[in-house]
C-alpha cells in the first residue's frame, strides 16, 4: 500500500505558515516588550513616590514621575498625574496613552498606574 504525501511529513505549506506566524509574534514582542518594560518601570516610580508622601510635596512626586516619564520617553504631561490627599490617605493617578506603530496600523495602548497609600 502506497503512502500519500502527507503521510510521510512532505507538505511544506504547514512549515511555511508556522514559521511566518512566529515571525510575526516575533515582531510583536519586540515592538511591545520595551514599551511594556517602561511603563512598569513608571509604575514602580508612582508606587514608590506615594509610598514616600509623608515627606514629599505634591509638586516633587509629579516631578519625579515626569522626569521617570520624560527618561523613558512616554508622552505623560503634568495633566496626565493626578495627585489627591484625604483623611491620611494620598492616591497618585497617572493616565496616559502610548501609541505602538506597526506597519498600516498604530496601536493606542491607554494605561493607567494608580497606588493608594496612608500618610504617616
């Protein structure tokens, strides 16, 4: 009895598509790991800066979030960090949108950090 192609492992065409499938996640993940990387690094910024608010003023936590923000080059504005303080809570918000392009297609990515901390 005689084997047909496709028995024996000979089609190429599920080769090709799973190799251009991994391209593409490829590049994906080149285009959204460091962006993903800096935007956690922003987060820990706002956490940390709640965390110290005891002891910083509200214009040095936007200040410190904005020059994290202006070093890894996310497009966050004094408008985008909002600072409240109540009954010896703080709450840091910052709100911002980075746009990924991709060939044909720009992808908006809209994040928000927000931490709550007790004032001490």
């Amino acid at each position: 009895m005689r084997k047909s192609r496709r028995e024996r492992g000979e089609g190429q065409l599920g080769c090709l598509i799973g190799l251009i499938l991994l391209g593409i996640a490829v590049f994906v993940a080149w285009k959204m790991i460091p962006v993903k990387v800096k935007a956690a690094e922003l987060r820990q910024t706002v956490v940390d800066e709640a965390k110290s608010a005891g002891t910083h003023s509200d214009d040095r936590i936007r200040a410190a979030i904005l020059a994290k923000a202006k070093e890894d080059n996310l497009p966050v504005t004094e408008n985008d960090v909002k600072i409240v303080r109540s009954l010896g809570e703080i709450t840091v918000t910052v709100t911002y949108t980075i746009p990924i392009v991709f060939p044909g297609y720009t992808y908006n990515w809209h994040l928000e950090h927000e931490a709550k901390n007790p004032i001490f």
